[in-house]
C-alpha cells in the first residue's frame, strides 16, 4: 500500500479537508488495518466532523505541523473518520474514551492496535501535548508491548459488555402508566426552573426531553411539565443559540442562560426542535412557537436543502477562521446599519454594547430576561415595537449575507434527513401550511429515490461521486417514523407500505433475539468489536427506541400482531432503564407511555377525508393514528365507506364508537378520554 496522504478522493467534506496535510491519513479499511500489521505500527484514529471548530484548530495548528506530521507518519498509521459518516466507528472510541477519561468529545484521538482494539483514547490536545502524548505512546508501544495489550484487551472487554441482559424469562407484565410518572418525576429534578434546559452547562438542547415532558402534560394534566417544556422553548428561541436574523439553532450554547452558541448548525437538531416546537404550538396555541417554526423552516430551505429536496448535514461553526465570525456583531456596525429607534430597541433588550456582550468587542443577538422577569423573548416587546425589530433583523440579515458564509458539508444522512422530513411533517400539521406538506413530499421522494436501495434497504450517507456508507439502526428507524407519518397526512398506502418493508428488514438483519432490542450495525459487522446496541439518547433519541415505536404504530395500522409483540418487548425492557436516574432515556419512556396508556386511530372515510383529518391534526393528539380516504385498503377501514359521506370513527384496541359525520364531534370523543 502506498504511503501519503489519501483524502483527497474521499466523500466526505471533513476528510477532504484534511486532504492537504502533510500527515499521511488514511480512510478506515481492511487494507489500512493489514498496513498496520505489516508495519507493525499502532494506530491513531482521529475523527471529526465537518462543522466541529477544535477539529480545524488541530488541523490548522497541529497536523499542518511537518515535523508533528513526520513523526506521526513514521511511527504510526494515522487514519481519519468522519463521525457522521461512520458513527458505528466513533461510537467503539468514544466509549473507550469515557471509560478512560470519564468523557468525550470531539475531536476524539484514539491509539490502537493494528487490529483496532483501543487503548488510550483524548479529545483536543495543543501541538506542544500532542507531541509529548505521540512521544509516550510510541515508547510504551515499543518497550511495553505486553502491556498495551493488556490495556487493549480490558477496554475491548468492557466495550463489549451488553448494555442489557438476556431477556428476563416470565417477564412479561404490560406496561403501566406508574413508570411512565415516576420517570417523568426523576426527569424533573435534572431541569433548570429559571433559565430552562437540563441544569449546568454546556447546554443541549435535547428535545427529546421536552417531548417526553409534553407526552406527560398530555396525559396527566401536571401543568408542573407544560411550565417546563414552556420556559425552555422561550428561553432557547430568546438566546443566542438561536439565529435571530436568520433562523435556525446552534448546536449547543455554552453557558447556563443559553447566550453563548457553539455556532455550528446541525440538520438533526433543527428537524427535532422544528418537532417540538410544532407540538407545543399544538398543545398551547402560542403564536411565538409558530415564528420559530416557520423562520427557522425557512432557514432550512434556504441553507440546508439542495434542488432536488434532499437536505445537507451542517453548517460550519468558522468563517475566515474564526468561529462565529459570520454571525456577530460590533456597536459601531450596528450603529452605521440601523435607525436610531431600531438602535435603542435592539441595544436595550439584546445587550448590545461598545466592549461586547461576547468578546473581542463583538455582541451576539439574544433576547435575555428583563430585570424581574421569568420569561425572555421578543414577546417581551411592546406589540407596538414589534415590526421595528423585524425590520431591524431583517437589515442585519441582508447584511450579513454579503459576508464570507461557513462552508456547508453537502454530505447526505439519511437519519437526518428523515428527522427533518418528521419536522416538515409536524410543522405542516401544526400550521396547516400545505408549503411544509409539499416540501416534506418533496424530501421524501429524495429519500426513497437516493437514499434507499432497491431492495428498501436505507443508506446511511452519500454525497455525489463517492461510495455510500451502508445503513445503520437509526436509518431504519427514523425513516420508517417520517414514512409512517407521511401516510397519515397523505393517506397514500406507498408511504405505509415503504415503512413496513424497511422494519421486516430491520427485524431480519438488526434484530437480537436474546435481548429483545436491536444491535445498531448489520449482522455483517467487521469492526474490532462484537456488535452494539444503541440504547441511550444523546443529541440524537435512541434509535431502539425510536424504532419501537415505529413498529407499534406501523403494527396498529398494518394489523400486525408480530410488530406490536416485538415493540411491547421493546417497552417491557425499557423498565429497566426507566428505573435509572437519567435523563438518557426519554425516547424510551415515549415508547413505554404509548404502551401504558395505548394508541388509538381516527379512521376517516370519504371524498373529503383528508382535508377534514389536516384540521383534526391541527391539535396535540400524540396517542391517535390517522387513516384514511376512500379506499379500503387497512384494516381499520374496511366496511367504513359510505359513498357521498365523510365518516369519522374513533376506534380503540379494535373496537370502533359509532361512526361521527364532523371533525368537531370526533375531536369532542377523544378529549373526552382524558377528562377535557
């Protein structure tokens, strides 16, 4: 195998962008791993992403380094992966990282043997300690060789523990509703009640949190939750990590008060808090969620969606080489830019000031509370101000257009992709914007056209002229929750059928008869480890979870007793987890609550029956299931046409109430199952 630097052929953008260092990087392959065993050398796997900021610095300051770069090359085989790209990979090192480190992060440095086995693993390090960490780890290979081995062979052993046991034997009690609030209750005492997001910093967002806290108001009416998830929507949608001239959310924001983002912008948190917000609009009817919604849709559109309707991974934290820099502002910019009224308005409420309210003299737009005030947020501004700060931030974004934008990585994920697709669809329901509607039909013919190979299995990322990666549990998963929901506000079976033929292959080649849940890579794995599962929830909700409750809305409206058993076994073992004091496992006591409290379906029939099921959806419903039109083709609608009639029943466990002629009285029959 030749030496030198091999990315410049590489796919993914990351990569590329390591193409130019004089550190001879290789892509993960089993002829890179058969280099290491010739040369005798072990191994450093640093992986990244496209928009990470720490990832350009050490590209930039370290491996740019020639004499960092010679001693990498000559002790060691030096290979590069993108975490999007290949997350079964980071996710074998960042384990090993936190068992080592008691953290992560990225970028994650990991050593290895030449066969792959970890063990010594960081995240950043300054060129001065990355060289004196090469030179360590280079003598300890050389003289220690026993004991690296050893080191390797305990972390490996603990990688491989299982996450879960083998499936308990008798343990077969249905879900009750008592977990589901005992969870919610431990997941409370991790909020923080003033400026909301879970306590500390830095903050993520986590949205599956909050739509675990929403399902929880829902349910039980504890408006202790609704004041939860409330004050973190305002508080998000007022601070910095959201884009107020452009739209759209950072990453994470830093600090406790959210103010301060780390600026790169991610589909999967846009498409999930899209979601979220979208829910809660349902559920309270607050106008401020709906601006959210649709600046930061648009946003997406804009930024993040190529012409064919797929949608990209990210945004770039730097620009120029500094992060930030394209979305930041000093007092004398604003000062030039903008009327004096629109000064007073914008300085006095986002802080603005002479020395910065970041550094380097430079302000970030965001909306903190006002002295004794609980909530932040433009809704704080006299309606009257209202349109001078939109006319403002309209400025500054046309403004800021003319700068040198962050690169975006073009690479497609078909998990994310279907995140966003979910957001475009709730967006749509919430609203009833039939724009949103038609872009998420838009992306979903992308998704079934180019991310799903003719026998439906799914990719896992592509971009043109490069060798897609194949896909892993989270494609499964998400794509056949966006295509179930695509169904139901289409009420065209292709979307249904396309979700069920994914599951039965996700069953086929994901599923683990011993735990009851499914591994995240396909029965074909060849990584240095036995093979995963994936249960936690991390910026991402656990694609376990999220696939069972796929297989339980797909199992209700198929009629399949096999998809309906494997989930509740699903749920079953989600008690488990739910007994952990951790916020980890929200898309489990989603999966667990479906279960405990049961789904139901609204079964519409008639000429008209998908424009009357657009404004039954308008509402926060999560625990029914639309179906519908004028054919027959579920099970829950056969004998339900009546030509020239538009029908609605209410069924539940099968059983359906007498069928209904209007939305207003089918909506009256299912608040009337929980008090309303």
């Amino acid at each position: 195998m030749a030496k030198g630097n091999k990315l410049n052929q590489a796919g993914s953008p990351y990569l590329r962008q390591h193409a130019a260092n004089p550190v001879h990087w290789q892509e993960w392959s089993e002829s890179t791993l058969q280099l290491a065993k010739e040369e005798d050398k072990p191994l450093i796997i640093s992986i990244g992403y496209a928009s990470c900021h720490w990832c350009h610095v050490m590209g930039h300051e370290t491996f740019s380094n020639p004499q960092v770069a010679a001693f990498m090359n000559e002790h060691f085989v030096c290979i590069k992966i993108d975490r999007e790209e290949r997350p079964d990979i980071d996710q074998i090192y960042m384990e090993a990282a936190q068992m080592l480190n008691g953290s992560g992060g990225w970028p994650l440095h990991a050593f290895a043997l030449p066969d792959g086995r970890p063990f010594h693993a960081g995240t950043y390090y300054p060129t001065h300690t990355w060289m004196e960490v090469l030179t360590q780890i280079s003598t300890y290979y050389s003289d220690r060789r026993s004991e690296v081995i050893n080191q390797a062979e305990m972390i490996t052993k603990g990688i491989n523990k299982p996450v879960l046991p083998a499936f308990p034997i008798g343990e077969e009690k249905h879900p009750d509703e008592t977990l589901f609030n005992t969870y919610i209750r431990t997941l409370k005492t991790f909020i923080d009640e003033l400026h909301g997001g879970l306590k500390g910093a830095p903050k993520f967002p986590m949205p599956g949190v909050w739509e675990a806290l929403l399902l929880h108001y829902y349910f039980t009416h504890d408006v202790s939750s609704l004041t939860a998830v409330a004050t973190t929507l305002k508080s998000m949608a007022a601070g910095g990590i959201y884009d107020h001239a452009g739209g759209g959310f950072a990453r994470y924001a830093i600090d406790e008060e959210w103010k301060i983002p780390h600026f790169e912008k991610m589909l999967y948190d846009n498409g999930q808090l899209v979601s979220l917000y979208a829910h809660a609009f349902q559920s309270t009817g607050n106008e401020a969620y709906k601006r959210v919604i649709e600046q930061t849709l648009r946003f997406i559109e804009r930024e993040m969606m190529q012409p064919d309707g797929g949608f990209y991974s990210s945004i770039n934290a730097d620009s120029e080489g500094e992060e930030g820099r394209f979305y930041v502002w000093s007092k004398k910019e604003l000062e030039t830019l903008l009327t004096p009224e629109q000064q007073t308005l914008l300085f006095t409420y986002s802080n603005i000031t002479a020395t910065g309210n970041w550094e380097n003299g430079k302000n970030i737009l965001w909306f903190p509370p006002l002295r004794g005030h609980h909530f932040s947020g433009h809704e704080e501004i006299p309606d009257q101000q209202q349109s001078l700060l939109a006319d403002a931030l309209k400025m500054l974004f046309e403004v800021r257009s003319q700068r040198v934008r962050p690169s975006t990585d073009k690479k497609i994920i078909t998990s994310w992709n279907a995140i966003m697709l979910q957001g475009f669809i709730d967006a749509y329901r919430a609203t009833g914007n039939t724009h949103f509607r038609e872009i998420a039909l838009k992306n979903a013919l992308f998704i079934k056209k180019q991310c799903i190979r003719s026998d439906d299995s799914p990719w896992h990322s592509f971009i043109e002229d490069s060798i897609p990666i194949e896909g892993f549990l989270e494609d499964y998963a998400f794509t056949a929750s966006a295509f179930i929901a695509m169904y139901e506000i289409t009420f065209e079976k292709y979307w249904l059928e396309t979700a069920r033929k994914i599951i039965d292959i996700a069953i086929t080649s994901f599923y683990d008869k011993t735990t009851g849940i499914f591994y995240y890579t396909r029965d074909d794995n060849t990584l240095p480890v036995e093979r995963k599962h994936e249960i936690t929830d991390h910026v991402i909700p656990s694609s376990n979870a999220e696939l069972g409750i796929a297989l339980l809305k797909a199992g209700i409206l198929l009629g399949n007793k096999t998809y309906i058993t494997l989930s509740e076994k699903m749920a079953i073992r989600a008690k488990e987890l739910l007994h952990k004091s951790t916020y980890f496992f929200a898309n489990w006591s989603r999966l667990y609550a479906f279960h405990a409290y049961s789904l139901k379906e609204v079964a519409i029939m008639g000429e008209k029956a998908l424009i009357k099921s657009s404004t039954m959806q308008q509402k926060y419903f999560p625990d029914y299931l639309y179906s519908g039109g004028v054919y027959e083709n579920l099970p829950v609608l056969k004998n339900r046409y009546k030509k020239g009639k538009t029908t609605f029943y209410i069924c539940r466990n099968k059983t359906c109430d007498l069928p209904v002629e209007t939305a207003e009285e089918a909506m009256q029959i299912m608040l009337r199952d929980f008090g309303e």
